[in-house]
C-alpha cells in the first residue's frame, strides 16, 4: 500500500509559483518540479515536465530492477529535454527546469533527478539523500531544458515496510537542514503533519522561494488514508 501526501506553497520572489507537483499513488509515480528562475515559461515548462516525464517514465520501464533500466530511463529524459527546448516558445536555451521523481513498483523505487530539487528516505530513524545537487558555484549544471547531452541522476532502492520519502524543491531544503528534515518525516503521525510542518519549517528558516514537498509512504505505519493539499 503507497499512501502519500503534498503541498505546495508561492514563495515571494516570483510573480506565480514555479514549483508543480503530482502524484499518481496507482501508477506509483510522484513528481516535482521547480522552473528555473528568471527564464521565460519556466512556470509552463514545470506543468509539461510533471505532465509528460511519469506517463513517459511507465511507458518505457516495465521493471524497475531489469538490467536495462538506467538506459531506458535516461532515453525518456533525453526526448523529454528535447521536447522541452523545441517547444520553447522564446526558443532554445530560454526556459528550463528541475525534476526529482520517484517510481514505486513491485517492492522497488526508482529515484530519478536532475538539478537540485531531491528525494529523502527515511527508515528506522535515519535520514538518507537519495540524489546530489547538480549545481556548481550556485548555478545548475542540469537541468529538462538544458544543451547536449542531459545525464539524470538514477537509484534503484529496495523497499521495505514502513520507509518514507521526501521528494522537495530547494525552498525546502534552502532552510531547512537535513537533521530537521529527519526528524519531522520519522516522528509525524501521518503524512499531512509531514508536509504541514515541513512548509512551517521552511517559512521559519525565512525562505522567500516556492516550497514543494511530497510525503509518500510504502507499507503501514499506522497512518490514515492519504490526502492530497
């Protein structure tokens, strides 16, 4: 059983927010996206990433652990890049955005990213980072939207009963640190105190960015059903 909760939040430095998520509990997929500040249609290009990268993602991975998979992944993620930059409408190289996403199926997750929104599990009372920022002296060296070859960063992480994940954009974790971030995903009762305290966390760090989060969870904890914010 996959319950999951989300929220997101406009920050103050855009005139929209340009973070999107999504969630599809049944098909195992959850996203994020954060639309590149500054660019043209970064908004836009979030709402086609979420839209397009999970439905695209399940139509090519049948098996998350099939020795083809990191291959099958970074095809999707290179026609997708592609889409991205022919269908800008200030043309190439004017809009982008990050993506972290996350596949459940058949006792496995696959963590796909590229820039630096992230995925978190926690377990057994640990914290773990499943991606590593691709940013180098503060800009993002990759990103949906970006020239030549797009790499995504890709794990594979059996599951067990119980595990949470954080998918978030970098409002969250801009201020909010990773101790903080472990305590409230392993002792909130149920995931919507998870999102809810964490967007109170960031708001208390003084965060002036958009701040998405997703809470999902794999097997039982005690929680009840899961609602979407």
């Amino acid at each position: 059983m996959i319950r999951y909760a989300m929220r997101t939040q406009a920050g103050g430095l855009h005139g929209e927010n340009q973070d999107v998520v999504a969630a599809d509990p049944a098909g195992g997929t959850f996203i994020v996206a954060d639309g590149i500040g500054g660019l043209a249609d970064a908004a836009a290009t979030a709402r086609t990433v979420v839209d397009q990268f999970p439905r695209r993602l399940c139509e090519h991975v049948t098996a998350i652990r099939a020795p083809g998979v990191t291959h099958a992944v970074t095809e999707v993620v290179a026609e997708l890049n592609e889409r991205v930059r022919r269908e800008a409408r200030s043309g190439p190289g004017t809009t982008g955005t990050t993506a972290a996403l996350l596949l459940v199926r058949g006792g496995a997750a696959l963590a796909v990213h590229l820039g630096d929104s992230r995925i978190y599990l926690a377990r057994d009372g640990r914290l773990d980072r499943l991606t590593e920022d691709h940013v180098r002296e503060g800009r993002l060296t990759r990103f949906v939207g970006m020239p030549g070859e797009v790499v995504p960063g890709i794990s594979v992480h059996e599951l067990s009963a119980g595990d949470r994940f954080l998918l978030c954009t970098d409002g969250l974790t801009g201020s909010v640190d990773d101790e903080a971030l472990g305590a409230i995903l392993n002792t909130a009762a149920d995931l919507e105190g998870v999102c809810e305290r964490l967007i109170n966390s960031a708001a208390a760090g003084g965060t002036i960015d958009d701040v998405s989060v997703i809470a999902v969870q794999y097997g039982g904890r005690g929680d009840g059903a899961a609602q979407q914010r």
